[in-house]
C-alpha cells in the first residue's frame, strides 16, 4: 500500500512520516507534497488536509484522521463520496481528557482557586470542606472519550450520568439516553461536553441546556467550539446561573486578542490542547488498521456519514 501523510496543521509532518514508516516497513509512506506529479496513494493520514489533496490522490480508498472529530473532514467539498474515512478512537486522548476534567472538577470542588486568591492576599481561611453528592457530574458523549471521564471521576466517588445517543452503559455512571436529557441535565452540577459535532449538536451548549442545570453548575466544553453559544455563556455567567466554565475549544481558533473570554475571571481558557493525538500510539493503531484493511479485515472506527461521526 502507498500512504500519503497530510497536513496543513502538524509542525513535524516528517517526523510522522518516519514513524509510520518504521511501524509499517512492508509499505511505501511518503509526504504530500503539491508540487509532486499526481500521486498513486491508496491511503492518507490527515489532520485538516490540503483542499486539492482528492484531485492530487485520484486512487485514495481509506483516510485515517489524526483526530476523533471528523466534522472538518465531512464539510471539505470535494470530499469522494466512495472513501472510507476512519476517525482516531483514542492515540492516548482519552487519559489526557480525562486529566483535564478532573483538574477542574477538582478546582472546582476543593475550592483550589478560591485558596490561590487567599494565598495572593496572605490569608490562612479553610473553607468548606467537600460534598461530593453536591458536585454531580454529567458527561455528554459515551464514546471512548465520554466514556473514560465518566470512569476516572466515578473513580473518585463523584456522582456521574452520561448522556448519549445509544444510551449504552457506562461502568460506574447513569446512563440517560436520547430522549432523557431533561432528566440528565436535572441532576448535573458539573457538566461536561464531550459530544461529536454534527447537525444535531452544534449549538447544544446554549442558555436552554444551562436552565436545566443544578445550581451553581459548571461547564467544562472539550469538543467543539461551535457546541457552544457563546453569548448564552456570558449571559449565563452573569446572572450567575453559572459559575464559571472551563474552554479548550472555540468556534475560532486561535481565540482572538480582546475577546470576552480571554479577561473574564470565570473563564479557563486553554488553546486546544485537552487530548492531543500522541504520535507513538497514534501510529501503532493507525499501522495495525492498515494492516486489516490489507488482509482484508474489518476495522473500527469507521465514520458513518449520516450519523456525522
């Protein structure tokens, strides 16, 4: 097989090409390079590929996303209809997503900024101490992702619901399924979106989901941007029917200097870096994939267009 790796985003794409050259030595692995004659490759790696990749590769059958969010790869316009196209279903993401979340669940509940100020001003003040039943928290999204927060905040005794489409169960969660959000969200202190962006769901984040949740409630958005409404956040934030959010992704990228978010104290910001597809693991699932497809063999991971992920 000949694979070409694309992207208009990775600062090391050699680096990449090596790698999955050496997990996969019986098979050619080249850069994509523009100005080369057109390319007879079989496969891609991507992560936001270039616009005229489909008309330099005319004999591309499988394209494995470096990402889990594939909503990029279906809005490309001449995207073959005919290719398969094969989402990353973990490369080390969902330990560090999960990492994340619990860092601000526990900000959050153990009062750790509010002791960072009483520190700036010098005070010895203990708060509260923690009432685990009082920080609910609700996962959206039951994938690997979804899925492996639920798990790791179970672990610490937090009360946890996840919400999906399936409404498959979850070890150590609630599971509420399509038609339960109301329910869901009724118990949700702490919310979490981990949600794949379609149709359905962009816009989900917005002033009608917050109303629904416990008091004092939390956001923490480490999907999409565009899940959420930002001017519902603010509004929310300042009738202080939220208390504060956690945001790694925007609906614009990089977050632009003098936006709302980058000075208001309830606002976490960090610039997409939740889960990042590590490149060792990355490599050994997209090198054993390919190895299926080869000989023939189902894979995973396999995006349904009509479901959008």
């Amino acid at each position: 097989m000949e694979i070409v790796f694309a992207s208009r985003h990775e600062s090391n794409p050699r680096e990449w090409v090596a790698a999955l050259q050496q997990a996969l030595p019986e098979h050619q692995v080249r850069l994509w390079d523009a100005c080369q004659p057109r390319g007879q490759a079989d496969a891609a790696v991507v992560w936001a590929p270039p616009a005229d990749l489909f008309a330099h590769e005319p004999q591309l059958k499988h394209l494995f996303n470096l990402g889990a969010g594939v909503d990029a790869l279906l809005q490309i316009p001449d995207l073959p209809a005919d290719i398969t196209l094969v989402r990353m279903e973990d490369g080390g993401m969902a330990v560090q997503m999960a990492e994340y979340v619990l860092h601000y669940l526990i900000r959050e509940s153990r009062d750790l900024g509010q002791y960072a100020d009483l520190q700036a001003q010098a005070r010895w003040q203990p708060l509260e101490d923690i009432d685990r039943d009082a920080w609910t928290v609700g996962v959206m999204g039951g994938g690997v992702m979804g899925a492996r927060i639920a798990q790791v905040c179970a672990a610490l005794d937090y009360p946890v619901a996840v919400w999906s489409r399936s409404g498959r169960p979850v070890a150590g969660a609630q599971s509420y399924g399509q038609d339960e959000l109301a329910d869901f969200l009724a118990r949700t202190r702490v919310l979490v979106n981990a949600l794949p962006l379609t149709a359905d769901t962009q816009g989900i984040l917005s002033r009608a989901v917050f109303d629904q949740l416990r008091p004092d409630a939390y956001l923490i958005n480490i999907a999409r941007g565009d899940h959420l409404v930002e001017s519902d956040l603010l509004a929310c934030l300042d009738s202080g029917r939220l208390r504060g959010a956690a945001l790694d992704v925007f609906s614009c990228e990089p977050l632009p200097p003098g936006h709302r978010f980058w000075s208001d104290r309830r606002i976490r910001v960090t610039p997409h870096i939740a889960g990042a597809s590590l490149m060792s693991l990355t490599v050994q699932q997209i090198a054993g994939k390919v190895r299926a497809v080869v000989r023939g063999e189902p894979i995973t991971g396999i995006v349904d267009r009509m479901r959008q992920y």
